[in-house]
C-alpha cells in the first residue's frame, strides 16, 4: 500500500532530519521534493543541495517538482543530484516540452508533468504518452495548508478516462489536501499517489512512526471501510 503515498519533504523536522527518512523509507511508496525559485511561485523551500543530502538516506525514488519559471536550467542539476523523477510544469514548458523530456530522458529519469488547477488537460495532451507521472494540483502553487479546490475532482477523472482511452501508462498524483477527508473522493476519481504534507502526515503526531501508522489507519478506514 506505500506505493499509494509520496512524502512532501518540504513538511518535515529538518532538525531530525536523517531519523525521519528512515522512518519513511520503511513507509512511503515515493518523496516529493519541491524546488521553488521565488519567481514562479512566491516561496523558496528546498535545493539541489538537499536532494544530494536525502539521497545518502534515501531508499525510495525521488520526484522532484519543478516549480521555476526556466525548468530547463535546473534538469541537469537536480538530475545528477539524484533526481528519480523529474516533473516541471505545464505552464513553464510551453513549445519546449519535447525537447525538455528528450533532456530528462537522456539524463536516465523519469518524466513528469504538473498541472496548475486552472490549467486544462488540453495543454498537455500531446505528450501525456510520454510521461511516467501526471501529478494535478488541488491547490494553487506555492503553500502548504490552502484548502482543496474540488473541481479538481473531474480533472482527476478526465485524466483517467484519457489514460484508458488511449492506452497511456502514466500514474496520476495528486499534490495539496490529500488527507482522511479526500482521499475517498480522489481515489474514486482515479487517483494513484497521494503527496501527504502537514495535514496527511507530519501533522497527525509528533512521532512520525506514529503518524505513518495514523495516515494508513485514516487511508484504511475511509476507503477500504
């Protein structure tokens, strides 16, 4: 069931920072780790340099989100600092995308694209066979702890239906809101992974092994009854 979860690495204690990622190789399927440039959304949060740090822990891939406003000058960077998966957004890589995700494949990562909530499918139907991840946001960019939009409902299940259709193996993520009163609703919608943050994991108990075994409990509990 980890793979079913993906840690957002911007919400943990940095200053037990080696003991949480063992905690969490042992519980998440995936890390998310956002790479914000102060341009494209408003916040700064984690680097390159971090990414060469978790990957000496690190026993699950790495999904690095691009949220820059030139994804394109971070690839390699974040590619040889360990990078797994690499998923700049829709909306920064324009008329570039094929050449963008020639980059990431050379470089030996998977390729991954992110969808602002007011952005549509549309934008990105041309490539979505050759990505490995199609991670949707339910909030807007930048913060944790905004409220779910959710209208993103019927984007989670329009990228389904396009994937059966036509046959794309890519899974869908979502990023924002994914705790015990979503998480129903998103994976009836078609939702593979969910990014847990503050209100899906860090925030439900002080230790995180506790709060590893409360995420799954709440999971279990509103999806599985």
């Amino acid at each position: 069931m980890k793979e079913k979860f993906s840690a957002s690495l911007m919400c943990m204690d940095f200053l037990n920072m080696k003991e949480q990622l063992e905690i969490l190789n042992k519980n998440m399927g995936m890390y998310h780790i956002d790479i914000m440039d102060g341009h494209y959304c408003k916040n700064i949060t984690l680097s390159p340099d971090m990414i060469r740090t978790f990957k000496k822990v690190s026993k699950v891939p790495m999904d690095v989100h691009l949220m820059t406003t030139n994804p394109e000058d971070w690839i390699e960077t974040v590619a040889s600092a360990g990078a797994d998966i690499i998923s700049p957004h829709a909306e920064t890589i324009g008329g570039k995308a094929f050449r963008i995700y020639n980059q990431i494949e050379d470089l030996g990562c998977q390729k991954g694209v992110v969808l602002n909530p007011a952005t549509p499918l549309e934008m990105v139907k041309h490539y979505l066979n050759r990505i490995d991840l199609l991670t949707l946001m339910t909030v807007d960019v930048g913060f944790a702890g905004q409220p779910f939009i959710e209208e993103m409902l019927d984007k989670i299940k329009e990228a389904k239906d396009l994937r059966e259709k036509n046959g794309y193996h890519f899974k869908i993520q979502v990023d924002g809101c994914c705790n015990q009163k979503t998480y129903k609703a998103m994976e009836d919608a078609g939702a593979d992974v969910f990014i847990v943050g503050s209100s899906g994991l860090f925030g439900l108990n002080q230790d995180l092994e506790q709060a590893c075994d409360c995420m799954y409990a709440q999971y279990q509990k509103v999806v599985e009854g």
